[in-house]
C-alpha cells in the first residue's frame, strides 16, 4: 500500500472515532458496526474452522485444512471488552495459525457492559483449563491476543501462576491495554496521531468494563500493575503511532525487571492493531 493511500485511511479512521464522540455511538451500534466492517475480509478456502462447546462459552479452532499444527494457539480477541466476536477476529486468526503453522482456539468471552470485570478473565481462564483437560499440553500452548484481549492475556498468566496452573510455554500481546488509568504519556502525545483510540475511548471502555465496583489498579484487569515473575517468555508487538504505546513500553520493562524474556517490537508509523488490516496493508502480513 502507497503511503498516501494509508494516510487516507488513517483519516477515514479518524473522522469515524469523532463521529462516534459527536453521536454518543452506544455499545450496541459499535458492535454491529465491527461485524459489518469485518464482512470485507474475506476468509481463505484452506482454512478450516470448527465450533467447539467449552461448556458455559463458545469456541472456535481455525487452522489450515490438513495441517499438522506444531502447536495450540488461545486467541483472546480485542474490542475495549465490550466489542468483538469470534467472526469479527477469525480472519485475523486465521492468518496466524498459517504463519505459526498452528491452530488458534478463538473465544466468546462475555463482554461488558452486560458482564463487567472479572468475567473475562474468568471465561478465559475457563478456556485455558478447557484446552488442558482435552489432553493438550501446557508446553504446547501459546496465549495471544490484542488490544484489550492482550491486556486479558497478561491477566491470565497472573492468575494462572497465582492459582498454581501450569503456564503456557509463551504469550504475545498486540496492541495491549494494560493501564485502565491511561497514565501513559503517550495517551496525550499520540492523541492526534492514533485514528483509533484516544484518553475519551478509553475512559468510555474502562467505565464499562470495570462497573461501578471495580478497582482500575486491579492486576486482573490492569496488568500493568501486575507482578511479573515466572511469566513465560513475551512477545509485545505495538505501533508508534498508538495513545497505547506506553501501555507495551511500561510492561516490557516491568517484565524484564522481573526476569521475564520479552520482545518489545515498537513498529514505526502503524496504529492501533494495524494486523487487523492483512487484506490491503504489506506490515501487517509482516
């Protein structure tokens, strides 16, 4: 993609998150929005996907037709933990289960403001123990997820380290939000530049999220605070251009004081999940 054809797009993102501000766009409207938008990314014919009953949520494996996965991908999808869906991130999943030569088991975790914090966390942990008691092993596991599902991938390493659990053998976040304060100076030096999400965005997910009870330095829900020993080793993939890029910065550094192997890849000039975007943007098949 030309560089101007992705500063265009950058704009129409833009001019959309104003909208939403200017019209008070209600949860609903944005979910239905995501799953049209999505409509335009068409699946691979290789790929076979496969729902799958977790018993109190719903699942789905995606992997290429015929291939012997090398290893089990959980993917927990993004959306402010008020968004998304299995088909709004399937695609997005798919494309990493081919590149890791894997399958991903993506989830419908409950979402806020219907079932605040910690229903997340509690559904994903129920997926995680879900995929051991089918037989698979911890060391052939991998957590993954973006946005606020990186932030809920951080989260369940905690508490699965906490509740004596065996670990995943590693974790990648995209994106992540892991602050539900918003104390990252990148949150006021990127606002112009993210077409994504800005301090409102934020703010308007967090309040949801958390309800009228939950404690935004609450490791589960804001790993930043989280302690990080013993945590498998992380992959943090983040754009420069993000209100989100303290939030990555912040906890690689947090992790990597606590012995944690981690990978901080800071893209220069992509936004908010830009491995959203594979069908027409060259880094996010990168």
């Amino acid at each position: 993609m030309s560089k101007i054809y992705w500063m265009f797009f950058k704009l129409i993102l833009r001019w959309r998150r104003f909208w939403h501000h200017a019209r008070n766009v209600e949860v609903e409207e944005q979910r239905s929005e995501m799953e049209n938008f999505v409509k335009l990314f068409a699946m691979p014919d290789d790929i076979e996907c496969t729902p799958v009953d977790l018993g109190d949520i719903l699942g789905e494996w995606n992997q290429v037709r015929g291939q012997v996965p090398c290893a089990n991908i959980l993917y927990l999808h993004g959306g402010g933990y008020c968004l998304g869906s299995i088909n709004s991130h399937r695609e997005l999943s798919a494309r990493i289960s081919r590149a890791a030569q894997s399958r991903s088991l993506v989830i419908a975790y409950r979402l806020a403001p219907e079932n605040p914090f910690p229903a997340a966390v509690e559904d994903a942990l129920s997926a995680y123990r879900w995929m051991l008691k089918q037989g698979i092993p911890s060391s052939q596991i991998v957590i993954a997820g973006d946005s606020a599902g990186g932030g809920l991938t951080l989260a369940i390493l905690a508490a699965l380290r906490d509740a004596g659990d065996p670990l995943p053998c590693a974790a990648v976040c995209i994106s992540p939000w892991t602050d539900m304060l918003a104390t990252g100076a990148s949150i006021v030096a990127n606002d112009k530049i993210d077409p994504m999400i800005n301090g409102k965005v934020i703010a308007w997910f967090a309040k949801y999220y958390l309800g009228n009870e939950g404690d935004p330095k609450n490791p589960l829900a804001s790993p930043l605070y989280a302690d990080f020993q013993e945590f498998p080793p992380l992959l943090i993939q983040v754009g420069s251009d993000e209100t989100l890029l303290d939030d990555s910065r912040r906890v690689a550094e947090k992790a990597k004081q606590a012995g944690v192997e981690v990978e901080l890849q800071i893209w220069p000039q992509m936004t908010h999940v830009w491995h959203f975007f594979g069908h027409f943007l060259p880094e996010a098949g990168q």
